[in-house]
C-alpha cells in the first residue's frame, strides 16, 4: 500500500511505517503540500492493520532545516487565518500509533516543531534544534511556543525562543528533546531496531499509553488520572491482555496481535 | 585564494600553511577566519585523507598581533568571534590534523599546535605560554587541551609561569609526538603525514571522536560508544580490504572508507 508522494517517500519494515522527508536538495524544507502528505502518509499508516509504528526521517544531511519561506512571505494575516493550515498540524497530533523521528543534521523551524510532534526521538550527534523564526520578524505557529515549553520548561523555551540559538545534539538530550544520540551512520538502523521493538509490544497497550501520556502533558492529574484508569480497565477487554498473562504464567513468550 | 595562509594538497595531504613570515605568523582576525575556512574545506574535500598546519619562515605562530590589540578592545568578544570557531573547527575535524611545528609558537600560536592531533617539531621550535607576560590567560582551548596531554601540575607550572619550552623538552613532557633535525624536518612530516592520508580515514576519525569523547564520560557510555563506532568501521571498505590482505598475505592498500 505505497502510495506516490511528490514530496516525501514511504516504505514499510515489518510492522514499521516509514516516512522519509523527501526534498534533500532544500534540506527537506516544509512546504504546505509536503505536511499535507505527511499527513495523509501518518493517517494511511494509522489505519493500516499491519502498522503498529511510525516512523520519521528526512533524507539527505537533514531532517528539516524550516518552513519554505518563499510560500508565505507574501501572505497575510487573513490569508493564513483562511487558510488553517496549522489544522494539519493539529490532525498530526492526533495520530494514535507512536510516532518515532530520527533527526540528523538541521531540525530548525517547521522541522523542530515536526520533531516534537513525535513521540520519541532518536537524534544523530550532529543534529540541530532551533527556532530562527525571531530573526524573520516572526515566530513558530505550529506549535513551537507550546511543545518545547511543556517539554523543557519555561526559561529554557524563553531563551531559546527569544534568541534562535542553536540546540546541540548533547543540550537536546540533556533536556530530554530526544532520547538517544547515535553516530549518523548508524541512525537509521538504530531507529529502526528502536521501532521494532515497541512494534512487538502489545500494540493496543502502546496506543493506549501514547493517549495516556498525552493526556498527561494536556491536563490535570486529578482528570489524567481517571483518564489512565478507564484505558487501565479498557485493556482488560483485549484478547492480547488474556495472552499476556496466560504466556507470563506458563512461562514462554507472548503473542500479540493487537485485538 | 587567501590573505594571510597558503593552501596546497599534495599526495592527499592538505598544506595549510601561515602566511606573515615577517611578523613570525601572529593571528589577525583575516587569519583566524582563513585558517578556519581552510579546514573545513579540508575537512570536506574528498581527495584530502591529512592535514598538515605550520608556518612560513622562521617561525610557527607567534600568537595574537598585539598590533591589532587596543584598550578598547573586548577580549572575550574576540575570543567568540574569532578563534573559538577556529579551535572548534579543528576540534570537529574527522581528519588527522598534524601541527608541524617549525619555530615559535607562542600564545595562541600554542594553543593552535595543542588542538591538532598530532605534533611532529622541528629541534628550532618552541612552546611559550606567552599569555602571563601580558597580564592575561592561556586561551583558545590552552587550558583545557594542555593538561590532557601532560598532566595538571606540568601544564599549571607551564601557564603560570610562563617559560621557553625547547623542542626536547616538549618532547620529554609529550607535548611533541616527534622532533625531528632541521635539515629532515619538512621530508619527516610529509612522510608521516603521507603515511597517515594513506590510512583507513573512516577508523581514525572514529578513534579520533571516541577517544575525545572519552573525557567526559562514564566507562558504560563509553563501552557502547565502542560498539556503535565497530558497526560503522565494520561496514568500511577498509575493513574487509584489511582482512582480505592480511588472508591473502599482502599490503592493504586503504581508500579511506
């Protein structure tokens, strides 16, 4: 189920979807029509009974070094309002399989804010996180003000915001913007063995905590709680939590198979 | 193609040589900008598997012009500006980088000698921590690449105060990984130089970035640091070349990937 792209590539390993950023020669910078795939791809691969994991890379040196400035320099407020384009971004966050990117080399702008749309991220050690949108006079839209802050907490988002300084690869992991560093080599690999580990987990019980945890960033302990609570009970619907423990009792490997 | 440097490849090996042999070398920001510009092409050219960097004339690098120094003048802001990105430069380099050291290297002359990798000294050169004499601090990486190489105590008498260290002594603390005559220096280099572009290029620079990342940190980070650098040398064409020769009795013969 490979559909043509202009834009991006996508593939499949097992039960890993892969989505590749597909535009090496301006560094895989995002235009309207490339988020517009890269969510139809996120959406396909959601509802593709054989995907369990998604995951996001961008050819070339780097994953995305912005937005396509060109597009919008002439716009106006009321052309952006009327578009609604960042209701893409929105739909992005409301994919329920894990999203895992693997980020090397520039994740700048529009790049960095679709780093935080993932769930996880593996990053080369010569990648580079930033919001240069200040030095255009303007700032990120797609959720960069948001994602970072509850990410890293207020001073950090501040000065990185206010100054569209660089992120190292180290400072990212420092404050948990990605998970691991890996040499650029071997990023792919190493994401993908990543993937297809969490692909082997129940895949009720991975979609199930990605909307826990979400919920967690998104609202009060009181409410998240109950929230995690009725997704805790929801499994115990599941085929795959009876197979769980029965294989966990009898001592040999679960099979699970998402129902 | 540059003011203040000259810069030739010869045999894969890229010369970069600095270029105000009547003022022994010192920095001007045009030299500092040069000499970064010159690395990273370096670094980037695929034909280049070495570099070497030393002095026109009779000296190495004298450190920074005071010339160009004024009251004025925000020392710290010229730091960031001029010879941090030159150090980081260096630092980032994949390639093996030898400081050949014909004369005086003074200052930040010195600190430019102590971020290459390898140092390979003329008996006529010298190290000064120039720095004390004017009142100011070993910088441009001085302090945090000198104790590295000769331990804390050496590298404290060293910055403070402030003494001529000759090529044999260099040698003797390991700042120098080799002196060589006068007359022997310039065909010494190049054929250490020339025996390193000849190399497998992909395992020095992954030797060269896990040994310095092994500063800071733990020895479990490091062990997986070991196993992802084996997997990426694992794939080289070098490393089969190397086994298939040492197989077939032979010389390898390295592409540098």
């Amino acid at each position: 189920m490979s559909r043509i792209y202009e834009y991006i590539h996508t593939s499949s390993e097992g039960h890993v979807g892969i989505i590749s950023l597909n535009r090496p020669e301006v560094l895989n910078a995002l235009n309207r029509t490339m988020i517009v795939e890269i969510l139809s791809a996120m959406e396909s691969f959601d509802q593709d009974e054989n995907i369990r994991v998604i995951l996001l890379s961008g050819n070339g040196r780097a994953f995305a070094a912005g937005a396509d400035i060109q597009e919008m320099a002439n716009d106006s407020a009321i052309d952006f309002e009327l578009l609604d384009q960042f209701k893409n971004w929105d739909r992005i966050a409301a994919i329920k399989k894990p999203i895992i990117g693997a980020v090397q080399g520039f994740a700048l702008g529009g790049g960095f804010e679709l780093a935080l749309c993932c769930d996880m991220v593996y990053a080369a050690d010569d990648a580079e996180f930033g919001f240069p949108e200040v030095d255009l006079g303007v700032m990120p839209g797609a959720g960069g003000t948001q994602r970072l802050t509850k990410l890293v907490g207020k001073t950090k988002a501040m000065e990185w915001l206010f100054t569209g300084k660089r992120i190292t690869s180290g400072e990212a992991l420092h404050y948990g913007i990605v998970n691991r560093i890996f040499a650029k080599e071997i990023l792919m690999e190493e994401t993908l063995k990543a993937a297809a580990k969490i692909a082997s987990q129940a895949p009720l019980s991975i979609r199930l905590i990605k909307e826990s945890v979400l919920k967690a960033v998104d609202t009060t302990l009181n409410e998240g709680m109950h929230f995690e609570r009725k997704n805790f009970y929801l499994l115990f619907s599941s085929e795959d939590q009876k197979e769980g423990m029965s294989a966990f009792r009898e001592k040999r490997k679960p099979e699970f198979k998402g129902k | 193609m540059y003011e203040t440097i000259k810069y030739e490849v010869i045999n894969r090996v890229a010369w970069i040589t600095l270029n105000r042999p009547d003022k022994l070398n010192a920095f001007t920001a045009q030299m500092n900008k040069d000499l970064k510009q010159s690395i990273k092409l370096a670094s980037r050219s695929m034909e280049v598997r070495c570099i070497v960097l030393t002095g026109e004339g009779r000296g190495f690098c004298s450190g920074q012009d005071l010339a160009g120094v004024n009251e004025d003048m925000d020392h710290g802001e010229v730091l960031r500006a001029l010879y941090n990105p030159m150090i980081m430069e260096i630092h980032q380099c994949e390639k093996p980088v030898i400081a050949a050291v014909n004369g005086v290297a003074a200052g930040a002359g010195m600190s430019l000698a102590l971020a290459c990798d390898f140092r390979l000294l003329s008996e006529r050169a010298s190290f000064v921590e120039a720095f004390i004499h004017v009142g100011l601090v070993p910088d441009a990486g001085n302090l945090y690449y000198l104790p590295k190489l000769i331990g804390h105590a050496k590298a404290l008498e060293l910055a403070i105060m402030g003494e001529k260290v000759s090529a044999f002594q260099a040698e003797e603390l390991g700042l120098a990984n080799k002196v060589y005559p006068e007359e022997l220096w310039r065909d010494e280099v190049a054929s250490y130089a020339e025996r390193l572009a000849s190399m497998p290029t992909a395992a020095i620079s992954l030797i060269k970035k896990n040994l310095k990342s092994s500063w800071n940190i733990t020895l479990e980070d490091s062990l997986e640091k070991d196993a992802q650098a084996q997997r990426i040398a694992g794939l080289t064409s070098d490393h089969k070349e190397g086994v298939n020769a040492f197989i077939e009795k032979r010389k390898p013969v390295f592409q540098g990937r």
